[in-house]
C-alpha cells in the first residue's frame, strides 16, 4: 500500500498450530514487510482476554508480527502493547445478528497510518441497532475509551492514549 509491502495472515482459532502460524509471520517480517495478524479464537461474550489469547498473540508478535487483531468473543476486548506493538484482543461484532447486550452492539473499528517511523492507530467505537452499524454517540464512544484504558495492558501513559482514540507506536 502505497510502496509499502504489507502482509495479511488470517487463521481460525490458531487450529495449524502455533509453530505453523509463526514461520509465516517470520517469513513475512524477514522480507521487511509489515505484517498484520488475524486470529480468530478466544471466549465468547467475555470482556476480558484468556490467559491463553495473550500467550499466544504474545508468541504472534515475537515472530514479527506488527499488530495482532483477534475475532471471535463477539464483544469488545481490551487491548495490550507488548513489546512496543498493538494487539487488539477483540474488536467485536461489527454486523452480528446478536442483539440481546448492549456488549455484543458496540464494537471498536482500528484504523492504521504506516510511517518508516511509526504506527498510527486510531480507535474508532461504533454501536450498532438492528444490524446497523454507525458512529458511536460521543458519550457511549468515550465510555468504551474509558473502559478499554482501564483494562487493557499497558503504561500510564499508555492508556491515556488509548482514552483518546490515538496510540502512537514507534517501529
């Protein structure tokens, strides 16, 4: 993208095993691409990652990836930097027929700006009503910021980027 090679690795609930997902991601990274990990795993309806999601996607960006992005607990999980890198546990349902939480309609949408220098990533929290999905209104947006900064792994000051939807990473 924009001269910038990019590589985007997607696996269901890790099922190659980690050792198979790893030589993918050093293969990648060797090439000096960026790249971009999707894994879709983790307990359903927890607003908290497993102990086994962070080992994982820990394991994810020691092999070289430059953002892990999980799926499948269907609500909005917290974030951790690790190692100067971004993984997003979960980001929710985005368009889900699942309409019995509120958890299960808002939903987190991470947008990536790639410098040689840095990563830019802005969180943008969305609802959705009836399958449709839209901005959130800007008190509900702020108390997902506030909760993910609250729970998620990182520094003081860490989190209050995370509060105010833009994290900054060095390369």
């Amino acid at each position: 993208i924009n001269g910038q090679p990019l590589t985007l690795i997607g696996y269901h609930g890790l099922v190659t095993g980690l050792a198979t997902v790893e030589l993918d991601i050093r293969r990648a990274h060797e090439k000096g691409e960026t790249v971009i990990v999707f894994a879709h795993t983790g307990a359903e309806y927890t607003l908290r990652f497993t102990a086994r999601q962070q080992r994982d996607y820990r394991r994810l960006i020691d092999a070289g990836a430059d953002l892990v992005i999980g799926s499948h607990p269907h609500v909005v999980e917290p974030l951790e930097i690790y190692r100067g890198k971004l993984i997003a546990y979960s980001l929710g349902n985005f368009i889900f027929d699942q309409y019995f939480s509120t958890d299960t309609q808002q939903h987190l949408m991470v947008q990536l700006q790639a410098t040689d220098r840095q990563f830019t990533f802005r969180l943008t929290p969305l609802i959705s009503v009836r399958s449709q999905v839209r901005l959130a209104p800007a008190s509900i947006g702020q108390r997902l910021l506030d909760r993910l900064a609250r729970d998620s792994v990182a520094t003081s000051a860490q989190r209050q980027t995370i509060r105010s939807g833009t994290i900054t990473l060095s390369r």
